[in-house]
C-alpha cells in the first residue's frame, strides 16, 4: 500500500472482513447509479430552460 511500514499496512488494512468489501462495493453503485440519474436530471432541467429562455 506504500506505507514505510509494513505494520502499518497490517494494522490499517487487515481488519477488514470480505463482507466489508461487498459492502463497499455496493454502496460505489448506488452512489454512481445516483450519479447518473442526477445528471439526466440536470440535463432535463437544462432543456427545460433552454426552452423557456428562447420562447422568451
């Protein structure tokens, strides 16, 4: 991990149980799914606008 101490390594990182990391990783697609819809919210929002502003 680039630590100057392979303790460091241990201690730090050792603890974590598999279920930990399943966790982690479903917790990383729920954020991106997120993510995603955010920005096709955005996106609609912005062509709203854009509508709204040239009928103007």
């Amino acid at each position: 991990m680039g630590h100057a101490d392979i303790v460091t390594t241990l201690n730090v990182y050792t603890h974590l149980k598999l279920e930990d990391a399943k966790d982690e990783l479903e917790q990383m697609k729920v954020r991106e799914q997120l993510k995603k819809e955010m920005a096709l919210v955005d996106m609609e929002n912005a062509k709203r606008e854009l509508k709204r502003v040239s009928a103007v």
